[in-house]
C-alpha cells in the first residue's frame, strides 16, 4: 500500500507545543527505550539458560525425579 505524496503532504502531525512537554515524551520514549533492551538481554540469557539446561537433561548429566514431574512441585 502507498501513500500518495499529496495526501501525505496533507497530513497534519501533533507535536506538544512547549518544550517542557516535548522533553517528558522524550523522557518517557527513553525509558521505553532502555525497558526494551532489558527485557531483550533477559530473553538472550534466558535462551542461554534454556541452552544449558536442555544439554544437561540430553546427555545424562541431570534427571529428573519421575514422581515429581508428574506431580508438580
């Protein structure tokens, strides 16, 4: 789908009107910002972990208690 350069010329676009307030959305779109790249750091560990764990369980290394598998913690 394309915009045409006509209505995309058109096209009105809000911006706050004091700098005051220009400046916390900026805030809010940095800690938006940095929130993201935690939680992305915590999945790539979380995946190594996982990683770990599975290689631990499919060679023999770690098993796990039939019992307690079946019936939860």
């Amino acid at each position: 789908m394309a915009v045409k350069l006509d209505a995309f010329l058109l096209t009105e676009i809000m911006v706050p009107p004091t700098i005051d307030e220009q400046q916390k959305v900026a805030s809010f779109l940095d800690m938006a910002r940095d929130e993201i790249k935690l939680l992305k750091s915590q999945v790539v560990a979380y995946r190594k972990q996982k990683r770990g764990l599975m290689q631990k369980l499919l060679t023999g290394q770690w098993r796990v208690n039939h019992v307690e598998a079946c019936n939860g913690p």
